[in-house]
C-alpha cells in the first residue's frame, strides 16, 4: 500500500508552505505501510519558537484555503515541537534541536520518501552580487540589502 494521491498531494501542499516560511530540511515520507492511522509525514526544522509558530499557521492556513482543516493541532504552547494531524497526513514542525534528538527520519528510515522541492528557493536565493540595478543591493558601498551598516539579519 502507498499514500494516496490526495494525501501526497496535501503533504507537497505542506511542505511549500513549511518553504515560504523559510523552515529548512523539509522532508515528506511515506507511512502509509507502517502506520495506519495517516499516509504521509511532513518534517520541517525551524530556528527557534515564533518560526515554529509561523510555520505551523502557514501550513494550516494553506490546508484551510483547499478545505482542509487540522483534526489536532498539539505542542504548540511550548513552540518547540508543533505536530498538525490532517488526518491523511501529519505534519510535524520542529525546533532545530528536537528534530536532531528525536530524528523522525531514523524511525521511520524503512519509509520511501516523496520528493519535494520548493518552488521558490531560486528566487530566495538569487541577489545580485555587486553591480545589482538597485543601489546599495548586494553592493560593498550599501551593505546587505541596503543596509549601510552592513549587519545581516539583525533584525
């Protein structure tokens, strides 16, 4: 038995949403052969609490907009390890730091795994390098994004 295509086609649903909110390591198995109660898991890392929660309202806001909503959402008032159960599939966002503890893929290494890939990873990735036709993008004299102090993510 493998997952259905509508449960494949939720958890690549899924994982673009887990994408668009920069969550890294995104990985979508099939369990459907092992497990009983869903077809797929989606696995997305996130740097720390508020991305975990970012991501998991992305996701679920992705499944809303087609119809689909959560049976149950738990872990999300510790924001370390967020699980979204769709039924047909389950989603699991996790801090850097339980996804290498806990290491889903280990348990669940039997499992073939569906290819995704982001959409959009391209165009995130893709600014220009010196020269670039906006001033101070990408350039030494403007810093990284145009700002002059030069300070990257410091948001």
């Amino acid at each position: 038995m493998t997952a259905s295509p509508r449960a494949v086609e939720l958890a690549l649903i899924a994982a673009q949403a887990a994408a668009d909110k920069l969550a890294k390591d995104i990985t979508v198995l099939d369990v459907s052969d092992r497990l009983a109660l869903t077809d797929c898991f989606v696995l997305a890392s996130a740097d720390n609490e508020r991305q975990v929660k970012a991501v998991v309202d992305e996701v679920e806001e992705k499944l809303r907009l087609i119809g689909v909503k959560p049976l149950r959402r738990e872990g999300e008032r510790e924001g370390r390890w967020v699980l979204l159960d769709f039924v047909e599939i389950v989603v699991h966002v996790q801090r850097v730091e339980e996804r290498e503890f806990y290491d889903l893929e280990r348990l669940w290494k039997d499992c073939p795994q569906i290819e995704f890939v982001d959409r959009d990873a391209a165009a995130r990735t893709a600014v220009p390098v010196g020269g670039g036709s906006e001033p101070g993008v990408g350039s030494a004299a403007g810093g990284v994004l145009g700002d002059p102090s030069g300070r990257a993510g410091s948001w």
